[in-house]
C-alpha cells in the first residue's frame, strides 16, 4: 500500500487528476488557516454544525 501526501502545498499529481481530491485538500488548509486565528475553536464549532445540518438535510 502506498501513501501519499495530499496538502495542496506538496503538489501532488492526484490532486490534479481527482477534482474532489483537491477541494477536499484546500478545504482543509481553510480550516487549518482558520484553527489558528483568534476564535478558531469557535469557527470549528460552527463549521461542524453546519456540516451534521448539511448531512441531515439530504
């Protein structure tokens, strides 16, 4: 089985071939950007509840 690095700072050629893959790559560097602002926790928070919302919705 192989790994492989998915940050979008490492370029990886699976983030261009996989759309998906790459969004969820630069979702999480938002999230990552945001967890250390000042009131990170609190955007956490938020962005769980929306996410189960999101999820219950469908």
């Amino acid at each position: 089985m192989t790994a492989i690095n998915i940050n979008s700072n490492k370029a990886h050629a699976a983030l261009e071939k996989c759309r998906v893959l790459k969004e969820y790559s630069l979702f999480i560097d938002a999230v990552r950007a945001h967890e250390k602002e000042e009131g990170g926790t609190a955007f956490i928070l938020e962005l769980e509840e929306q996410t189960v919302r999101a999820i219950a919705e469908e």
